[in-house]
C-alpha cells in the first residue's frame, strides 16, 4: 500500500510512483500558516524541498511567496494529496470548486 514519493528536476516536481504529479508555478491558497501574516495565503509554489506522508495524506515542504503580502520563504508541512487504495488523488489547492472525491476533515 506504499506510494514511491520522490520530487524531481531540482524540486521542481512531486513524483507519485514515478508519474510528475504536482508542480511548481501553481498557486496553493492555504489557510492559517506560519508562512507569513496572512489568514489566506496565496502561495506561488517555487519549488519542493521534501516530500512525505503521514498517513494517508501526503504532504510537501516548500519555498516560494504570497503574492497577498510579498512574503517569501519555505513553508512546512502542507497537504498535498491523499492515497486512497494505493492510489494518488491531488487535493483541491486553489480553493475553488471541489472535484470528485470525498471532503477532507481534520485528517
Ligand atoms: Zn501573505
């Protein structure tokens, strides 16, 4: 039930069991972060430093900046994914509408 995690070209990439997933250059709007001062963050990924799991949930480390308050910098552990029956399924990062799929709780 292991995914192979892996980040790729110099962090430019989240490989799940050796597919490019997730990339840099997208804007993650994460809520309530230590990133910087804001409630909402826009974050605009520059790159991936790790990469993990914790359960089902799999998550990234990573630098990059808020384009709401110009701060830069390296995040921690933020949600990426979930692995659901072994199988990878992106997470709705944007904050727009959700996809198909079930409604992440507190984990
Ligand atoms: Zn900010």
């Amino acid at each position: 039930m292991s995914v192979a995690l892996r980040i790729l070209d110099d962090g430019a990439w989240v490989s799940v069991d050796d597919t490019r997933r997730v990339a840099v250059s997208e804007l993650w709007r994460v809520p309530g972060v230590e990133f910087c001062r804001c409630d909402l963050a826009d974050i605009v990924v520059e790159g991936f430093l790790e990469v993990g799991v914790d359960g089902r949930t799999v998550e990234a480390r990573l630098y990059g900046q808020c384009i709401v308050c110009g701060e830069s910098g390296t995040t921690g552990w933020l949600p990426v994914g979930r692995i659901v029956d072994g199988e990878f399924y992106d997470l709705d990062r944007e904050g727009g509408a959700a996809p198909t799929g079930p409604t992440p709780e507190n984990g």
